[in-house]
C-alpha cells in the first residue's frame, strides 16, 4: 500500500473548505485576468498542442471508415460524377477568362484613376475537422494553422459564400467563429442599390439578422448582400446572405431584417481562408 | 459492509484499510489512466446536432474517484481536469475549472451518506450536482462577458447523472473493485 492511499496519523494539511476557497479564488481570478486581458492565450496554446495530436490520432479511425465507405462506390457513379465535374469545369473555365478580362481592365482602370491596385488574395484551402462543444459561441476548427501562414481575423469562405472569420491560431490548426454566432457581425451591401449595412449573426443556425435598419429602407425580401469592402477585413464582392423578411418595429424605432446565409455555413467540410498575397 | 459502518459512525478514521480498500486499492496510475480515457473520449468527432447532449464523462469519472479515492483525486485533480477542459473548448480558462472544484467539494462532502445507498440512489444524489455543474458554467460565462447562452446544454447534466449506474459498473470491472450486487438489488 502507497503512502498516498493511507490516511494520515496526524492530519498536517489545511482543512477541505480553506481548500476549496482557495481553489474558488484561484478560478476566479484566472477568469478575470482571461476575460479581461489576452495574457492567457500562451497557457490556452501550449495545452491545444499537446492535445491536438492525440485528438488526431482520435479521430483517424472515424476519417479511415467514412473513406473506406467511398471505396466502395459504384463505377457508374464515379463516371457520372466525373462527367458532372468535367462540365462543371468547362464552365467555370469560361467564367475564368471572363474574370480576367474584367481583372486586367479593373487594373487600369485603376491606374487612369491614379487609386492604389486592390490587393491581391491568396487562398488558404482548409478541411473543418471539428465542432467544438461550447455553449457560447458558434465555432469550428479547421486544421490549417500558423504553421501554414494563418493569421487570426482574416475571412474564411465556402464556394458559396461568407462562413466566418479566423478568431484564433495554433500551431497546426486553427478556431473560426461562424457568422451565425451573436458577436460577429459583416459590413455588407444590398447587391441591387448598393445600401450599406450591417449583418450579425443572432445566435441561431441558420439565420442572421440586420439589427438596426431605418423604417424607410428600401430593402425587400429576395435582395442579396454581398460584402462591401469597407471594414478593410473582409474582401468586397463576397456573398453573404439573402433577405427573408423584413421584421417592422414595434417597441423600438428600428425595423429588422432576417436574412439566410448563402455560404453553408459549418455544413460543408471543405472551406477556404482568404490571405492577403505577398508582394513581392 | 458492517464493519465499515461502525467505523465510520463512530466518527474516528480507521487506522487500516478495511473492506473494499483493502480488497484492490486504487493506485494514482489507474485514477491518472481512467480520467485520461474519459476526457479523450468527450473529444471525439460527436455529430454536432447532439453536441449539447453529449456527457461530461470526465465529470463522471472524477466524481467516481472522489468517492472511491478521495486523497488521490480532489480538488487539485478537479482543478486540472477543468482546466485542460476549457483550453481544448476554447472557453475562458477557469470555467470548468471552478465548476469541477464545486462539484468535488459537494461530493467530498456527501461521500460518506452515499456509500450506504444502492448506485440508483447515488445518481439521484448526484443528479443535482451534474446540473449545478452545467448551470455553474452557463452563468459564469453569462457573468463574465458572453452575451448568449445555450441553455439547451444543461440537458447534458442529466445525460451524465443517467450514466452514473452504468459508469460505475464498467470503472468498478475496469479497477478490479469487488462486485456489489448486495448494493445494486438494495439488500
């Protein structure tokens, strides 16, 4: 029998409740200084790359058996699909020039004008690899990290649309607040007249909202926001929702706009982090 | 099962192991082990439709321990345990941390009364302090700054107090304790 497992003869520890307190003082005050300044985020660091390889190994056999499943798909399937993705292709190589042309006319359009050429963008492709199971906030993680070039605060986008934003990096992977959590919010533009307003997440799945709209906004059901550019985060042009309905005050002296997310947002496993290129 | 009980009510500590203790005691290589193992296991890939309903099996094992081996798993295990929780949640560090500290001081407390109920009636017990626990984080982060709360999680402290008889019946297979039919057919 270890020492450890026996009860002492004389007891010369202090009493459980001084423990407790002391271990209640100690969690608060880790609390506060966590909340309140960013002083943690190395212990926060440190502990996510000790985890992050066994989480790994954790989750390989689930990854192994989901592709064990696509092993065995029908031969007809893969011709169709390949089919469907070679047309797929053919057309989007023709948007592609289409895309250039307009690029290489921006440009100089930009140097008539005298204004700076827009940046650049340099795509980060990135897989979510997980949920996390927070009561607070919407997140994922995508496993792209600082290894990879990531930086916090830059977009992360789907091939349709706006998802969210890189809110923090580790080594190897990295944590994206979705644009349905209630604290992120995108500056964006009505697409048909170019109004500028604000679209938050409002804590729900599937849908955002435009908290503080003007009664006499011309913005109608069926409109779709892109972003504006303006915040100097997210790139301009980007998709991002479409409006559902139009909510008319009733306490208060703004009205509200649902609207529903173009991206899918934290349903597809593929996403991409938008990178400001480097110029050389 | 009488021996312990005199023991214990006449209100001095045993000088030697008796009973169950004396049969297999717990080594802090097993506690270290089994909290390991549960805590992995909360991280695996579960669907994220049912994330709130998921258990807190780390919980679970603490307070196992906390029962079974108070002086290798307390509050400096709780304590530890919580953090590692809210560094891989991405929570504000602490969180859990407090919450498990509350929810071992309560068991510590009540280990004694629970040792003469049938594993049933602890899950009863500790039904409550697995909710307390999911309330204690959910306000804690309502009062340090987070503005929206999922209340939907608390369903979680049920999931957890439900597994209480089936968690105790694998961990006492799993640590070699001695079986206690007599406890679970309430003789």
């Amino acid at each position: 029998m270890s020492p450890a497992t026996q009860a002492p003869l004389f007891v010369r520890e202090m009493g459980l409740t001084t423990r407790f307190g002391l271990y209640l003082l100690v969690c608060l005050i880790l609390m506060a200084v966590d909340s309140r300044y960013s002083a943690m985020s190395v212990v926060r660091t440190g502990i996510n790359a000790v985890v992050h390889p066994a989480q790994q190994v954790l989750v390989w056999p689930f990854e192994f058996l989901a592709d064990a499943g696509g092993f065995f798909t029908v031969h007809n399937d893969l011709v169709r699909e390949r089919d469907r993705l070679l047309q797929e292709r053919g057309q989007l190589r023709a948007r592609l020039q289409e895309y250039q042309a307009l690029k290489s006319e921006n440009e100089r359009l930009h140097t008539l004008a005298g204004l700076p050429p827009a940046p650049g963008l340099h795509r980060v492709q990135a897989e979510i690899i997980r949920a996390d199971q927070d009561p607070f906030t919407r997140k994922v993680i995508v496993n792209r990290g600082s290894l990879h070039g990531v930086v916090a605060g830059r977009p992360v986008i789907d091939e349709l649309g706006l998802i969210g934003q890189v809110t923090q990096v580790f080594p190897a992977s990295s944590e994206v607040t979705l644009l349905t959590d209630h604290n992120q919010s995108a500056p964006v533009q009505a697409m048909r007249n170019g109004m500028r307003i604000l679209v938050s997440g409002m804590g729900s799945d599937s849908l955002l909202e435009v908290r503080y709209l003007d009664l006499h906004a011309d913005l109608k059901p069926g409109d779709i926001l892109l972003t504006s550019g303006l915040d100097g985060i997210y790139p301009a042009g980007i998709p991002v929702a479409r409006v559902l309905q139009i909510e008319l005050p009733r306490h208060n002296p703004f009205a509200r706009a649902i609207c529903q997310p173009l991206g899918g947002v934290g349903q597809h496993r593929h996403v991409v982090i938008l990178m400001p290129e480097k110029r050389a | 099962m009488n021996g312990i009980g005199k023991s214990m009510s006449n209100g001095s500590k045993p000088l030697i192991p008796q009973g169950e203790e004396l049969a297999r005691p717990p080594t802090r290589l097993m506690v270290l082990i089994s909290l390991v193992a549960a805590f992995m296991l909360t991280l695996l890939p579960w669907p994220k439709a049912a994330l709130w309903l998921v258990p807190d099996l780390g919980l679970l094992v603490l307070v196992y321990w906390n029962i079974h081996a108070p002086r290798l798993a307390a509050l400096g295990v709780a304590f530890a345990l919580g953090l590692a929780m809210d560094a891989t949640h991405g929570l504000l560090l602490g969180l859990h941390a407090l919450s498990y500290c509350v929810v071992t001081f309560l068991v510590l407390m009540l280990r004694r009364r629970l040792a003469f109920f049938t594993l049933k009636g602890q899950a009863a017990h500790l039904a409550p302090l697995f909710l307390l626990q999911e309330a204690l984080v959910l306000l804690l982060g309502l009062a340090y700054g987070h503005s929206q709360v999922d209340w939907r999680y608390l369903a979680a402290g049920i999931v957890t107090a439900a597994l209480w008889v089936p968690a105790c019946l694998v961990l006492d297979r799993l640590t070699g304790r001695p079986a206690r039919l007599d406890r679970v057919t309430g003789g």
